[in-house]
C-alpha cells in the first residue's frame, strides 16, 4: 500500500505536467495561427470560438477584411470592408 502512494505521487505530477505541455504545444502552434504568415496573401487575423463546432474568424484577402463563420459542414461570410476592426 506504501508503494501505492509513492508511485501516486511520482507520477500524478509528472502526467499532469505533459497533459499541460501538450496542450501549450497545441495552442501555440495550432494551424493557421503560426507566426510566418508575412509572405501570404491570405491571413488568418484572429478566430473566436462559437460553441463546441463554431468558430468567427477574421481573415484579411489582398487588403480587405473578412469576417466568416466557420461551422462543421459550412464557411459563411458574414461582414467585409474596413468597418471591421479588431480590439
């Protein structure tokens, strides 16, 4: 039983520190919103959750800015010009 809680407290820490890492790793470099996007004429400029499927997302295309919503079986536009702005 000794052993039991040895192990326990060895190793709870140390699978909850790669679930942790893993999901940093994921957030950081999830598709879309990695750092080398300079050279592409189509930018992902920001993207806000909706939901468990649903995603808005601002995309900006030769100068403009669009703002989609994304679901699991559909892409949809929503606004575009200039009027909108992010924070």
């Amino acid at each position: 039983m000794f052993w039991y809680f040895v192990k326990l407290l060895i190793l709870l820490p140390l699978v909850g520190g790669m679930a942790f890492g893993a999901l940093w790793l994921w957030r950081k470099y999830q598709p879309g919103m990695m750092a080398g996007q300079g050279e592409r004429s189509l930018k992902l400029l920001e993207a806000l959750p909706m939901g468990a499927f649903g995603k808005l997302a601002v995309v900006e295309f030769e100068g403009r800015k669009i703002l989609v919503a994304v679901t699991r079986g559909r892409i949809e536009k929503i606004a575009e010009g200039d009027h909108v702005r992010l924070r």
